[in-house]
C-alpha cells in the first residue's frame, strides 16, 4: 500500500487533465438507455484509466470533479447523489495502481482480470449501494426508481470500464518499456 495515496506534481496535473476530459465524455459521448436519467458512459473506461495510472485520490477526484462539473454545465447544478457515487467508484478504480504492471509495460492476462474485478466491485458499490441511497436520503427519490436506475448504471460502467479502460490500459502498457528489455551493447 506504500505510495497508494502520495499526490505528487504529476498527479494534481493528471487530476486536472483527468476531470477535464472526464467532463467533456461525460456531456457528449454517452448512449442513452431506455431507463430514465441513465446512458452508457464512456467516461467511465477514461476514468478507470486513469486511477489505475495515479491512484485512488486522483481517481476520486477526477470522476468526482468532472461529473459536477458537467451537470453544472448541463443542467445547472451538480446531482449530488451521482456525483459522489462517480468519486467513490474512481477511488475504489485506484487501488489497481499498484496491483497491476501497467506501468512495467505489462498488462495482460493476471493484471486484466484484476483490474477487471477492482472495477467491477467499484461499479457495484457506487451504483448499486451508494448512488441509490444518497438519492433517497438527499432527494427523497423513490426507492424502486433509484436502485432501477443504480443497477442499469452498474451494468453500463462495469461496461464501459471492462472495455474502453481495459483497452486504453493494454495501449498504454505496450508505450511503456518493458523491465528488463533493455541490454548493454
């Protein structure tokens, strides 16, 4: 867990660039889904990424950032119950930092499925548990609407992490030079 939660330079910079570009997915390349106020997210691949590369904290922050600050642009104020739900997930996404050898420039078979699972569980808790349970208590919501809308969004972010974050992570392991590849002439 050494060096799990440091915030370096390189990280509030990553945070920065993160959120910004976590934003602009977030407002205008999503699906809609039949079930209201839900759409498949790319975002959520970038944002896996990305806590994968810098941590729990940067990813907390982030998705957390971006997210409020799209539906401040979009609708005028942030969805609190969400918006905080999309910083847990991002900080549970970080604690693949150090579980996989992305930055060793190996991400294959082992490092795949963990980052797999820790996204997975960071889908779940978000959307399925907190989500759902903010909007009861913030905004009165119907309990059979929210936890609907709560799994339908696992779905699609367990999705659109398992996908675009995992091929963004194989991308950029194979930038990386690998350990030991490199030999005296």
């Amino acid at each position: 867990m050494k060096g799990l939660f440091k915030i370096t330079t390189r990280t509030i910079v990553a945070i920065g660039i993160g959120a910004a570009l976590f934003m602009l997915l977030f407002m205008y390349v999503k699906i809609p889904s039949p079930i209201p106020e839900t759409s498949f997210q790319t975002a959520y691949g970038l944002g896996a990424f990305m806590a994968t590369l810098f941590g729990p904290i940067a990813g907390a922050l982030i998705q957390f950032i971006g997210h409020a600050l799209s539906d401040a642009v979009q609708y005028g104020s942030p969805w609190w119950s969400w918006v905080i739900a999309s910083g847990v997930a991002g900080f549970v996404f970080g604690f693949a930092f150090k579980r996989t050898r992305v930055e060793e420039g190996e991400f294959k078979g082992k490092d795949i499925i963990t980052f797999n699972i820790i996204q997975i569980i960071g889908n779940a808790i978000a959307w399925i548990l907190v989500a759902p349970v903010l909007d009861i208590l913030i905004y009165q919501e119907p309990a059979n609407l929210v936890f609907t809308q709560g799994i339908t969004a696992a779905i699609m972010n367990i999705i659109s992490a398992g996908v675009f974050g995992t091929l963004l992570l194989i991308a950029y392991a194979a930038t990386r030079t690998k350990k030991g590849s490199l030999s005296k002439g």
